[in-house]
C-alpha cells in the first residue's frame, strides 16, 4: 500500500513538475514572464464548461466545486 502511495505521489511531482517545464518553454518562447502564462491559464481556467484550462482531473474537480459555490 505503502508503495503504491508512493509511486502515486511521485507520478504526481513528476506530472507537476512537466507543467512547470511546460509553463516555462511557453514564456521563453512568447518572450515573457511565467506570471504571465500562469495569468492567461488562470483567465482559461474561468471559461465554460468549467474546468476546460485545468492541467489534471483534480484541478478540473476543484475549478468545478469552486465554481459551484
């Protein structure tokens, strides 16, 4: 169990940290700030259906509870 926990948890990270290289080749290329890919994924992440930006089922999950409050 505990094993499987774990390799979970790093799929995690290794998922997390992709985006962040992703995020990363996206402003070297635009020629901008990371804020600034971060500020159009938060705007992407508002249109409908909610959850359309969100860069894993449990980011899709919380920008849907999110919304429905």
């Amino acid at each position: 169990m505990q094993q499987t926990a774990g390799r979970t948890a790093g799929k995690r990270r290794d998922r997390e940290a992709g985006f962040e290289r992703l995020m990363a080749d996206i402003a070297a290329r635009l020629g901008c700030e990371i804020e600034d890919v971060e500020a159009v994924l938060g705007v992407s992440q508002g249109f409908d259906p909610v959850g359309v930006g969100a860069r894993d089922l449990a980011e899709c999950l919380a920008l849907q509870l999110k919304a429905k409050d």
